[in-house]
C-alpha cells in the first residue's frame, strides 16, 4: 500500500526582488544582501528549517523530515 507523505516543505521565502515571488508561504522583503542573509538565518533558526539560496536575489527556508 501506498501512502502520501509531506517529507519537505517551504516555510518562508525571502527576497530582494518582490516581482520574483507570491503567494503560499509568508514573504520576508530584504533590501540587499546582507539583510537577507541574516532575516534567512534568523528564521531558519526560529522555524527550525534550513535556509537555501536559490540564487535570484532568493531565499527560502525548508522544513527537511
């Protein structure tokens, strides 16, 4: 029997570029570099995921199970 889990899934996104992203999780602006790393690291310490860089002035914190 087959089942369907949730294995990972998108907790935040933060960004530099407001046309790059919508909707389905909560959306953290950044206006450089350094500001988006530190709000990325912080919330992926407080939500206890994982921060990516999806390298478009995009970030995204994943709950990893």
């Amino acid at each position: 029997m087959m089942g369907t889990s949730l294995e990972k899934y998108i907790l935040a996104v933060i960004t530099m570029d407001p046309q790059k992203v919508s909707g389905g999780a909560p959306i953290f602006y950044a206006e450089n570099e350094d500001e988006m790393q530190k709000t990325a690291f912080t919330l992926e310490k407080i939500l206890d995921g994982m921060a990516h860089d999806v390298k478009n002035g995009t970030m995204i914190i994943v709950k990893h199970f």
